[in-house]
C-alpha cells in the first residue's frame, strides 16, 4: 500500500534538542566559511587581485562543494555515515588554516577548495538528521536548520571588520578552534544517528512512495526549481561577493561601514529563511516559491537607482524574501523525491553552491570589462524567472491522488 507524503512518517512531535544542535552546527560551518568572501577586500590589497580572481576564488570553493555533494548524498543514501559530518568539520579547519597562512594565490585557490569539501560533505548529510527530527513538521524543521547556517554567514563581514581585518590574514587561523568545538557537537549527533537505528542502510525492496505524479511530471518540476535555483543564488552571488564594493564604489563607503551593511543583508537574509518553510508547512510551498522569488522583482528593479540608505533597506527587503524561498524549494524537492532525501539535498545545496560560484567568477569578469554598478543593473532583471512557478504541480501527495 502506498503512502502518502502528507501522512508524515515521522509524524510526532519533533526533536528540538536535536534540531538545536544542527542549526548550531550549521551556524558554526556557515559562519567559517563566509569568512572567505568576507576576507576578499584584504587579499584583493594583499595579493593585488582584480575581480576576476576574486571570482574564481569563489568559483573554486562553490564549484568543488556543488560537484561533490549530490555525490555524498547518494553515497549516504545508501549507506549512511554516522560520522560523516565530523570529516566535514575537519575539512573545513584545515581550509581555515590553509586560508589564514596561504603564502600566494594558488595557495588560497587550494584552501578555497578544503572549505568547498567541507561544505559538501556537511550540507547533505545535516539536512537528513534535519529532516529525521522533524516529527514530520519538515518545513520548519529545514527553516530551523537553515536559519543557523544563515545568521552564521551573516557574522562573516562583523568579523572581519572588527578581528580580522585589524589583525590580517593570520588571524583566521583562530576560528580552526571554533572548527574543533564543532566537531564535538557533530560527534554527539552522529551518536544519536547510530543509536537511534538511522545508520543502517535502507532496505532495497523498500516500497517506492507515491508522489501523485509521474515521473515526467516530477522531471519537470524538479527543472523549474532548478531554474528558480538560478535565479535567487545568482543574484544573490552579485550580493554576497560584490556588495562591499558596490557600496565602496558607488557611494564612498569604507570598508568597515560596507561589511556593516552587508551584515543587515546577510542577517535579514536568515530572518526570510525562518518564514519561508513555516509559512510553507500552513499555506503550501508552491505560495511561498511564487510569492518570494517573482515577489521581490520590484525591490531589485529599483536598487540601482537608489541612495544609500534606501540601497541598505532594498536589500535587507530582497534578502528576506529571496532567503525565504529555500526551505520551500528544497522540502517541495525532497516531497518529489522521497526515497532520495540524501540525493535530493546533496543536488539543491550543490546547484546553490555552484550557481553562487559560477555567478561569481562571471559577475566578476563583468564587471572587469564594464562596472560593479553594471552588473547590479543586469541582475535585477533575474527575478522575473520566478514566473516559471506557474508551471510546478499544486497541492500534496494526497490532494493530487483524489
């Protein structure tokens, strides 16, 4: 007898312990490695980068996690590691290091590259005890999950402006003891993993759940969330990795009151990720993709043309709606695709990573070859993708099968 997405297999009440762990957990990873983007200005002046290199730094570091975590996915899903999530943590220490004493530019593509293999392995896999603890409540449990990982990104720029940035480059090499404290944690949580019977491998005459749509409906679902995907991490690559110089270059900003703004856009950004998956679980995910993603086209259509202030507030604004889609797209993928939670992850949190890296080195080179104030003009088009939402299937499992 099949079963339906909406009956909630995990249905109970959801773990909160462990769900606070992982958000912490992703708090942690997320905070260390947005300390790369946030060190751009340093090793721009440092190593005398132009945006290109720039870009490729974060082409390499974005590019080696998207290749790599729909791999560690399947590999998990079928069989599943209970401490996979302490290599992880243990990558990403080591790209700390590499980071902080890196003595040239190939030296920080390979430490870009051990932060990328962090994020790969750590993604995934967190994401499957996030959903595990759920209690079936999936989409405030990946809100939950989520919202860690982005209030950790958003300390990246206060902590360069204020430790880093002070101190040099070698200072980063501190944060390797945050990395260790993280490891701890993880090791806890794989013991529950183990302990509570998830590490065994599933069984391979497992029943395939019924979804109420067939494969070529679900096909084509999943490529319009990839291209939704494309659409919010590429814009927000334009944010993430070029905003302090934006605000630099259009405005005169230093380059500590422009990490300070990019913290507001970073930190509304996590607020938009709590909304979005609760408001998924109560009024539908599809709602949520549509209002958030084609929803924000005004804010971005006007942002080039504002002052200052009003590019701080735009942004926050574009940050929290964008950000709140997320968990929507990513639990509306899982709900796709239920036996291939590990996959399905691995391929979201990687087409995130890999559009972010490959925005960035292409953002970067145009605007080497026009401006930074070109490029925000371009990419405030890319919301009107969001009209592709009209196309995903409505309803549950269950509404679709009546």
């Amino acid at each position: 007898m099949s079963r339906s997405i909406a009956a909630r297999p995990e249905a109970g009440a959801p773990a909160f312990s462990v769900l606070g762990a992982i958000s912490f957990c992703h708090f942690l990873n997320d905070m260390m490695q947005s300390l790369l983007p946030a060190v751009y200005p340093l090793l721009k002046g440092g190593f005398d980068l132009d945006f290109g290199q720039i870009g490729l730094l974060s082409f390499t570091y974005q590019v080696t996690a998207s290749l790599l975590q729909p791999l560690v996915g399947l590999y998990t899903d079928r069989r599943p590691q209970a401490y996979s999530l302490v290599v992880g943590m243990g990558s990403t220490l080591c790209g700390l290091l590499a980071l902080a004493f890196a003595p040239s530019y190939p030296a920080l593509l390979a430490a870009a590259m051990l932060l990328g293999i962090g994020s790969s392995i750590f993604h995934p896999e967190s994401s499957r005890i996030a959903r595990i603890a759920s209690g079936g409540a999936h989409g405030l449990a990946q809100s939950l999950f989520q919202v860690g990982g982005n209030f950790g990104s958003s300390l990246g720029p206060l902590l360069a402006a204020f430790f880093i940035l002070p101190r040099g480059q070698a200072s980063l090499a501190w944060f390797a003891l945050v990395a260790l404290g993280g490891m701890g944690v993880v090791m806890a949580l794989g013991h529950w993993f183990r302990s509570n019977g998830h590490a065994r491998a599933p069984s391979r005459i497992a029943p395939p759940v019924d979804t109420g749509l067939s494969l070529g409906q679900r096909r084509r679902a999943l490529a319009v969330l990839v291209a939704l995907m494309f659409s919010k991490f590429v814009y927000l690559a334009a944010l993430g990795n070029y905003y302090v110089f934006y605000l630099m270059s259009r405005f005169g900003s230093t380059q500590e009151d422009a990490q300070i703004y990019l913290f507001v856009f970073l930190a509304t950004s996590a607020g938009g990720t709590v909304i979005g998956g609760a408001l998924g679980d109560r009024l539908g995910r599809k709602r949520v993709i549509w209002a958030s993603i084609l929803g924000v086209l005004p804010f971005t259509l006007a942002l080039p043309y504002v002052g200052l202030p009003a590019t701080i507030g735009l942004s926050a604004i574009i940050g929290f709606m964008l950000s709140s889609a997320f968990p929507a797209i990513l639990v509306y993928a899982q709900e796709l695709t239920p036996n291939r939670i590990g996959a399905v992850s691995g391929l979201f949190f990687g087409f995130a990573f890999g559009m972010s890296g490959v925005g960035a080195a292409a953002l970067g080179e145009l605007a080497d070859r026009t401006s930074i104030e070109f490029v925000y003009l371009l990419c405030s088009f890319l919301p009107l993708i969001g009209l592709l939402a009209v196309f995903l299937p409505s309803g549950d499992a269950a509404s679709r099968r009546s």
